[in-house]
C-alpha cells in the first residue's frame, strides 16, 4: 500500500517511536496525523521513556545498528533534539569478579570503535583505577579490577523531556492528540474484509484468517471509533494486547531503574561526570538537576509476566503495578556498584524505584513492517530490545519510507512468522548477564520478605 499525503493516518502510542513517527510523517508532508495515548498528559507514563535519562552511544556488535545511531547522534545535536542530549562521554568497564561473558562483550563492542576513524580519537582504554579516576575523578571507592574504556563520542539524553518537548512541537505543527483512559486508550482495531463493505471488530490481525482484511479505525475505550487509513501500532511493551500476533515473537520484559536523592552541593559535585555502564553490576549518570536525583539500573536478562498463553506482557492496570519496587537482587547489584565508585552513597535509601518495560526480541532487532493479511492498513512497531530510544531523532523517517515503499525492503525489520512463546531466549543475547525470572516470583520473595520483618 502506497500512502498518499492526505491519508488518515492513526498512530497508537505516543511515546519515544510515535512520537517520531508523527514528527517524520508531519515534515514528510502528511497532513492528517492522530495520536492516540492512554495517558492523559505528557510525558506519559507508559512510555519506557517515561525516564530522567537514557545512555546514547553507537558501540554495537553489528556494523548496521552502529551507522543509525551514528545518525542519531547527528539528530541529537540539532536545534530540535539538542536542549535534550548531553555528550558527557561514555566509561564502559567490567570489575575483576565480572564473568567471561560480560568481558567477552566489552571487548567486542571496544574491537568495533577502536579503529573507526569516526571514533578512534576519542577512544581510550582503561586498565587500572588511575585510568578511570582521569574521567571521574570524584570516584572514592576502590573500583576493583576495573577494565574498560573510554568513548568521547557518547553521553546521555533526557528522555522524559525530549518526549514533552517533542509533543509539543508536533502539536504546534498540526498533529492532533487524542489523550486519557477513556479517550486515548485505543482497545481494538476495527476490520473490514477485502471482499465485503460489512464491518466487525477483530483483536488479532493478521494471520488469523486466509482472508484479508482492511483495517478502517480504531475504537478507543470511551466506545468512539475514529477512522483512518492507516493505523500505525507504536505501543512499546503493550504491542501485544492490541496485536496479538506480536506475542509469537516479541516479548514484553522489564529492567529495574532506582534513584538516590542528592543535596544542592552533592549533585554540583557529580556533574559532567560520564555516564558509566559495569557490564556486570549496572549503569548511572550524572545526576539531574532539576529533580536532584542520581539514576542507577541494574544489568541483567530482565524480568518476564508470562500469561497462560505464553504472550508476556506488563501488569494490567492504569499505572502498570507494582510500584515503588526492584527485586531485591537488583539492590544488591547497585549498592555494589556503589561501594565500588561511590561508597559514600552506598546506604541511602533508594527512591521512585520503579521497573522499566520494553518489547523485546531474540536478536534485539526492530519490528517495523506492515501486519500481514490487512492490506497495508496495519503498520507495527515494535521490538525496540532496550535499545530503541537513542533513535529518536531518525526513527519516524524509515516508518515514512515504509509507507513509500509499500513493503518492508530490509528482512531484519520484517514481521515475524515464528513463534518463540515458551522459549527461553533472554540470557542467550550477547551483551545480558545472569538469568531470566517471572515478574510473579520476584513479588512473591518480597512479599515474604515483608513479612518476615513485622
């Protein structure tokens, strides 16, 4: 299907991938652009960008995930992106206790930079502390066998900001919003068979039966349908309960995210320092200054809430429970990297805990490509394997060129026909360390936990 410029388009999701795709489909000339988002503000917090920051930078295994985000960073740099991104550099580092695996990675992803005259002059190996201590020389812990390097050519965006600031800018172009539970929570697509004028409303297109349909709008749960032409799912973790078809091969999995809540001098003494990622204990940044909090994730496989079906998605509920928590082996991961770099911090309390959901892949490729058996009515979006964010700036741009095209050019973006429910693939991806777990068990530990202290 070959969209014109005044085609009713619908775009289902307003975080980081929707929001770029209304930017790209706006300067692409598209005239008639809706956004429908279940949060009744922005930025919503449904969003994984739903976040003080996250890590921009282009290592990567595969040479053409490297060239996009290369890209990207470009786009990071322009007026419109720019206030958002912060080229603090980048310490990529794995302590003397780190398993093979994560050593493995770091220098695979160093192997791919080191010599890329793109890179290399801002490439810098580091083998012992005084190494890192030149870039962070805040740091008072001990930093255990710390090997690693450095990459200039890297940093941070503030992602909660950069989702605002581009709604509004979209806004102010003539992208129409939809927001709220009732008004922009969009719950089932509506279908028409190619062969008929009759209507009905399907929860899984695409696959489900031999013949095509054409999808005409959306019903948002307020009851109201609202039609378009195309209908573009940008729902992130969520894809699945919309196209259940997206369940076969994506998988929706958490991360835990934690904050510590710094004092006016400490945050002024934190500043500029690179965005720091252990490969076997976890991830930080410079803290921010508005909130005064100091961000800090765990790194791991990540967390799965597989239903019966085999499909795992996030806890239903308007605010996607629980709250206010990590496993408790995630807090031991951070407290350590902690006491390694920052031991002064080691014991506070950690604040707006939280779990961070993502639409996951085997091999953490994009899903960009129309849902078979509808005619082109259907684009799906998805995938974005915890690494999807830092494109914002050019990702609406291949969704624009998808809709040129008619069909999806490149197979590692193509839809999916396998079926990998039941699987156990997390682990097995490069650069993840340590074991996936059910969402369920972990609540389980804590609520034992909770109760063995009363």
């Amino acid at each position: 299907m070959n969209s014109s410029k005044n085609s009713r388009i619908a775009i289902v999701g307003g975080g980081a991938w929707g929001l770029s795709t209304a930017l790209h489909l706006n300067s692409a000339g598209y005239t008639d652009i809706t956004v429908f988002e279940r949060a009744p503000q922005q930025p919503s917090n449904y969003s994984a960008a739903w976040d003080l920051n996250k890590i921009v930078r282009a290592e990567y295994e595969d040479r053409f995930y490297t060239e996009l985000a290369l890209e990207a960073i470009e786009g990071w740099k322009t007026p419109l992106f720019g206030s958002y991104y912060h080229q603090t550099g980048y310490v990529v580092a794995a302590t003397g206790r780190a398993p093979q695996k994560a050593i493995d990675h770091l220098e695979k992803a160093l192997s791919t930079i080191e010599s890329d005259p793109k890179f290399a002059p801002g490439i810098r190996r580091l083998d012992r502390s005084k190494d890192f201590r030149e870039y962070t020389w805040q740091y008072s812990g001990p930093l255990n066998g710390f090997r690693g390097y450095y990459n200039r050519l890297a940093g941070y965006a503030h992602s909660s900001d950069a989702l605002l600031g581009i709604w509004k800018y979209c806004a102010s172009k003539g992208v129409k919003f939809v927001q709220g539970e009732k008004a922009g929570k969009v719950g089932e697509l509506v279908y028409s068979h190619a062969n008929s004028s009759s209507t009905s409303i399907h929860k899984e297109p695409g696959g489900v039966s031999a013949m095509d349909c054409k999808c005409t709008g959306v019903k948002t749960a307020d009851g109201k349908f609202h039609a378009a032409d195309v209908t573009i799912c940008a729902l992130g973790a969520q894809g699945a309960s919309l196209l259940p078809g997206l369940g076969n091969f994506t998988t929706a999995r958490c991360w835990s995210v934690a904050h510590v809540q710094l004092s006016e001098d400490e945050v002024s003494f934190l500043r500029g320092i690179p965005t720091t990622n252990v490969r076997d204990l976890g991830f930080f940044f410079e803290p921010d200054p508005k909130t005064r909090l100091f961000k800090l994730c765990p790194l791991g496989t990540g967390y799965t809430n597989t239903g019966k079906d085999g499909v795992s998605l996030p806890p239903a509920g308007e605010i996607p429970p629980p709250q206010d928590f990590i496993p408790r082996e995630d807090e031991q991961k951070l407290r350590q990297l902690l006491r390694e770099t920052f031991p002064w911090m080691a014991d506070r309390p950690f604040v707006e805990k939280k779990l961070c959901w993502f639409s996951d892949t085997v091999d953490s490729e994009f899903c960009i490509d129309f849902v078979p058996n509808t005619s082109g009515s259907v684009v799906a979006l998805s995938g974005d394997s915890g690494h999807g964010f830092k494109m914002m700036p050019v990702f609406g741009k291949w969704v624009v060129q998808l809709l040129d095209d008619g069909q999806q050019a490149l197979p590692r973006w193509q839809w999916r026909m396998s079926d990998l429910r039941g699987e156990d693939w997390g682990k097995a991806i490069s650069w993840r360390i340590g074991e996936g777990r059910e969402l369920s068990d972990l609540i389980k530990e804590n609520d034992k936990l909770k109760q063995a202290r009363l």
